[in-house]
C-alpha cells in the first residue's frame, strides 16, 4: 500500500444528468478523510482537461458548494464525448506524472469505463503506480453488473411525472388532439422509456403504449394498436424511445417509414414522434401532437429521485473508498439487498467488463406484444424512483339524469 | 336578488393547466356555503358537456376527491375548443331551464369568456334569469384587465426550472451540443417563454437569448446573435416561442425560411426549433438540438408554483360569491396590491371587454434589442412563480498551476 499516496483527479463524462454533481460530492467528501490522498484536482470537460493540463483544485472550494454538489445537476466539471487516441493516453500519463497524481476517478457510462481501463492498463504496462476506480452514471440505465445506474432514477422519475401528467392533460383535451406521442431519451436501450409505465395507478391510465428499442417497430401494427386505444378511450397515450428502429434496424426517422409521411417522398428530418405523428395524421385521420422533453429530463433537479441523490453520492464516496484500500481498475456498482423496504449496497466490477458493454431490457421485462412493460419492470423500477408519486385524485362522476328530450 | 336561486353549472374549457382544477376546487366549496345554489353541477368536456346534456353531481363527490383537486393537474371535467352555433345557445338555454340551472361558471381564456358572456346575453333577451361568471385560466396569459392569469405562474415557474437546467445541461456538454433551442408554448403571446430569464442568477447564465412573437425574427440577425453568444462562451442556450412568426407575419416553419433547411428547397415540416437548429447546423456549422417540453409544460404539477394554486382556488371561490351577490356578465381579475411581500387582491371586469382580446407583452418588458427581455418583466414575473428557484452552486474553479511544456 506504501505506493498508494498521491493527488487525486476526479472527472465527468458523457451525458450530464440530475446526480452526477451528487457523485463528485462524495468522491470530494471522502476524499477530504484521507491522508494518502494528498489534493483533489478536478479535470474540465472530462478527460480533455487532462490532456489540456485544465484542471482545478477542489479542496480549495468553499465546503458549502462542495455540500450544494448534490443538489445542483448537470455537469459542473464539463463534461465531454472524446474518444482517446494513443497520444492521448501517453500524454495524460505524462500530466499525471507531472502532477504526482496516484488517484484517477471517472464517472460516466460504458465508454468512460473504456477508457478509464486503457489508462490503468497503460499505467500498469509503465509501472506508474496508478489507482482507477470507475463511478457509474446514466440516465440511460444500461451498464451492466450494476443493479442500476445513478441518474437514472431521477430521470425515471421525471418521466413518470411528465408522462402521467401529459396523459392527464390529452386525457381532457382528447376531443381536440386524440393521441400524444411523448417521446424519451434512450441511447439503444429502453429503460428509460420503460419508466414510463410508472405513471400508471388504474388500468386506462397513459401510457397506454409504451415502444422500446429493444422491439423493432412494425408499422400497421403500431397504427393499429393507436387506433384500438383511441376507439376505446376516446384518446390515446404513447411513450416511446428517441431510438426505436423499423424492423429493418433503422431508426425510424432515416427509414423508409418517414417518407410516406411527405406526399412528394422526400424523407422528413424530424425525430421518430414526429415521423409518426404524420402517419398517425395520414393513415388514421387521427390529430397528434408530441412532446419531447429532450434534454430537460435528464437534468430536471426539481424532480430527482432522493434515493438516487443518495446512491449518486454513495457510488462516489466507495469509490475513493476502495482506491485508498487498493482496489483498482473496478468500477462501483449498485447491489440490491432489499424490497419494502429497498435496500441497496454497493459492490465492485472489473472496468473491463463494463468498457463498452450496453445491458438492455431483459425479455421478462417486455411484454410479449411488444407494446408495454410486465409487471416485473413496474416491481424492478418502482423503489429507483424514490417514493410514490404525490396522489392524484379522480371524480365517481355521478351522472346528472336527463330532462330534455333531444 | 329573490331570482337568484337554483343550480349551477361549472365547466373547464381550453387547454389543460396544473391549477386549473383548483379554480374548481375553491367554486365548489364555496357554493356548498350559499343555500341559494341548490345543485353543483359539472358539465364534461366544457360547454359540450351541457349541450349533449352530460353533466354530473359534484356534490356526490366524496369531501377527499374535491380537497386532493388542486393538487391534481389538467382538465378533470374535460375540456374542449368548440365554436358555438345559435343552435347550441338554444340549446343551452333549454337544458338550463329544464334543470332549473341559475349560475353558470366558466374556467377559461378570452374565447371561454366571449362564450359566457354570449350566453348571458341570450339568457337576458328570453328574460331567463341567469348569471354568469368567467373564471380566468390560461397558461399563456393573454387576457386583459387582469394583472396575470392562474396557470401562468405554474408553467412560467416549470419553464424557469427547465431552462436553468437544460441550461446547465448546453454548458456541461458545449463541446459536443453547442447551441440549444428550447421551445416554449404560446399562441400568440410570449409570457410564457419570457418566463425563460427567471431561470438566470449570473450574466452569462442560460437563457442567453429570448424571442417572442410579440418581435418578429429576423433570420440573419438571429444567426449573428447565436454565433455572438456562441463565440464568447463556447456554447448557447436559447429560449423562443413555437409561434414565432418572420418579419412577413409567417410562422416559421411555413415560411421560406424553412425552405434554405432542405437542399432540394422542400419545406421542412417540424416546428420552429427544429428549423432554427437546422439553420443553425447549416449556416453557422454549429451542433444544435432542441428541447420541446410540450405540453408537459402546461400541466407539470411538481413544479406548480403555490401562489399560482392558492390564486385558482381564490379566483374560482370569488366567482361563486360574486355570483350569489347577484353580480353577473363579469370574469373574476387578479389585482396585485403589493410588493414584497406580493400580495394579490381579486376584481371584477366585463366579460365584453375580455372576450376574444388579448394581451401581448408590453414594449416595456421587451428588450430593444428584440432578443431579450427587460428587468420590469423579470419583476413583473418573479413573485408569480410562488418563491426563488431551489438555490444551485458553481465553483471557483481554482485553476491548478500547469506543470507540463505541452
């Protein structure tokens, strides 16, 4: 262990999200505890900051923003989607060295995860003492050897949110635009988009659809089940992922599907919601309308889930944890111990088998018709959120007995 | 006043907002303290619902369902946008004769408010003794002779929380995102998208530029003011309203703008965000996405502002007291009568004056420069969001000293 003393750099990676801010703080915090760590060098825009020599001295940020970390969202080191080149990785070994730096921290999602691996192994190979420990993050869900991922649970959270009350709104305005397509962030992976079905308390409730990318989209089928809703409920609710790919395996909006949408054939630009909002138009002679929350739901502080709030900053705390133990080239994950009530502790994973792996949807949690999430994903994604939605109400709706004759 | 005796009937027209079931929770209650009102009726789907004589007993409702309606979001009657023939006015009236119904409520915007105030006319030329009382609703706060409308608050205070962390989100991954538009709602009035720079605390905070249709958009201009913002900062958030129209009174996508998007000169069918991206990816060679919250933004009931609820539960209670004081023809106003604290009083106005006129911002909230709004809006706005935004830190970012040639 005698080697393991020296600076620490902490960065973020990839998409920001609600908690990634959250993770950074208890990294920071633990960090604080421990002699071995000898400065806390924060690295902007993820790795560039690096490679650029960019960084900032954390320890000599006020202990009331460092506490304001975890409820302030987005990425506050920046963040970056940079794929290393060899010059690169030789360079940050050489910053490292410059700067006596024992500790790398990296929190982001699967591509992160791959490079954080190359450097440990590039230091490994040089014989620089270097310690690297992953911290798991994305909205998206889809690292695998983790129960879950932080940042997803706030984003679920604000899906659900956002989708049951979408759906209340078309609900009452359905004689006016009768179907809604919402759609939802997802890089190849629907998770996200699955935590849609949370927004459901009785059977008719929206999302009455629910498209994942796990399942290719069959178009008739599609308009067909549109329209067995709307004939049904006078309106129609749909979730679907940003990415959902025909059958062919294009996204739909570079697919075939979109050009039936324009009368002259020329394929349309819009996202998917958009491209079937048109066929939905033209084919059923139904009025639809999308929202596309984009951005806003993967950051929306207002709405963070706090249980995800408090693994974001317990992944981050492990992780500086186990580097002063001397754990390296692991990435922390998230282990379920519990139901009612959730519990969760944290374990370890090599990097290597996280590095560039995506954990989709499992079958069982996909209904056979394609269309919807099984109960098992309600169960699975329930405690992620952080408690129940707040309470809504319906009227009985006691009809009042007609007078009039017409 | 010995006329004013009988049932009434409530209806909720136009789009959805998260409040617009208070202004029904707080008629409902007060018109179970006047024994001159002896019914509650509610009619399903605004003004439809008393045409196909479809209405329900809102006294039935168990005492929980009408205290847990403000804090449920949307249009829980249902709502509709219907045009009324002379028909339908007879009709109307015909059905109030046959349930005895003396005071007729509606909650809606300046279209609602000429439908009641139409009825109430019929009603006095047939010597049918009705009284009539608008509820004012509209997320776009576009009516006149009110200092601002239930809704407003809610959706302004969803769009500030939204902006500010989508904001966050551009300024994390500017490296890759450069340039974000965000799309705000808004029929013909910018209010809403105003509401965008309550989300700044620092200068250089997002939304760095504002457009409303109250200015037309000028396309080079735009362009410049991005690149502007863009040059200095690295990356650009913008917020601007789905019904910006060109300086020839065209909505974007309809106009020739939307056209330079397309190589082969096809016009492009999304919104305004979307072509402006396209444009921007074009023109300035800038990576740019958009976030369109939809009608998410409307109805958001985590992000509803407690004044904005407190204010449609009052507007909805001093319309049924009004009415039972034999006031009628007239929409319950907001009059703010102070400032820290803000404080808010109800007055009445005639429905004439509403019907059909709207509101745009005045030239004093709009900045000169036609991409901005002015320090008056940003006061005029800020007590509506019902408290400050949940406070966010930013580091000091110490720089660490380089120690590398490279």
């Amino acid at each position: 262990m005698a080697g393991r003393k020296g600076r620490m750099v902490i960065g973020q990676s990839g998409g920001p999200t609600a908690v990634i801010n959250a993770s950074l703080a208890g990294a920071v915090l633990e960090a604080q505890r421990h002699a071995q760590i000898e400065g806390i060098y924060g690295s902007l825009e993820g790795i560039l900051g690096i490679i650029r020599e960019n960084m900032i001295d954390l320890v000599r940020e006020r202990p009331e923003t460092i506490a304001g970390l975890s409820s302030t969202p987005s990425a506050i080191l920046g963040s970056c989607r940079y794929k290393l080149t060899p010059a690169d990785f030789q360079r940050i070994l050489n910053v490292f060295r410059a700067h006596n730096v024992r500790f790398f921290f990296y929190i982001g999602g699967n591509d992160s995860m791959d490079t954080a691996h190359r450097l440990g192994q590039l230091a490994a190979e040089e014989k620089y003492d270097l310690t690297v420990v992953g911290i798991p993050k994305t909205v998206d869900n889809d690292l695998p050897y983790t129960d879950h991922c932080p940042g997803y649970g706030s984003a679920a959270r604000f899906t659900a949110l956002a989708v049951r009350d979408a759906g209340r709104d078309t609900e009452a305005i359905g004689n006016v635009d009768s179907v809604k397509i919402i759609e939802i962030m997802g890089r190849n992976a629907g998770w996200l988009t699955a935590a849609a079905a949370l927004a459901r308390e009785a059977p008719d409730d929206a999302p009455h659809l629910i498209y994942v990318p796990e399942r290719p989209l069959n178009l008739d089928r599609f308009l067909e089940d549109v329209q067995r809703v709307y004939d049904r409920l006078g309106h129609a609710v749909v979730a679907l992922c940003e990415t959902l790919r025909d059958e062919s395996g294009n996204v739909i909006e570079e697919s075939g599907l979109a050009a039936d949408v324009d009368a002259f054939g020329h394929p349309q630009r819009g996202g998917v919601a958009e491209t079937l909002c048109g066929l939905i138009k033209k084919r059923l002679g139904l009025k639809a309308r999308f929202d596309k929350a984009g951005t806003i739901q993967r950051s929306f502080m207002a709405a963070a889930s706090p249980v995800d709030v408090q693994e974001a900053m317990l992944v981050g705390e492990m992780a500086v944890r186990h580097a002063v133990a001397g754990v390296t080239d692991r990435m922390v994950t998230l282990e379920r111990i519990a139901e009612e009530p959730y519990q969760c502790t944290t374990g370890l994973v090599e990097l290597a088998k996280v590095a560039n792996v995506e954990k989709r949807l499992p079958d069982d949690f996909l209904s056979p018709s394609g269309n919807d999430v099984t109960p098992a994903f309600v169960d699975y994604a329930r405690s992620l959120l952080g408690g129940p939605l707040p309470p809504y109400v319906r009227l009985a709706k006691h009809p009042v007995p007609r007078r009039t004759a017409d």
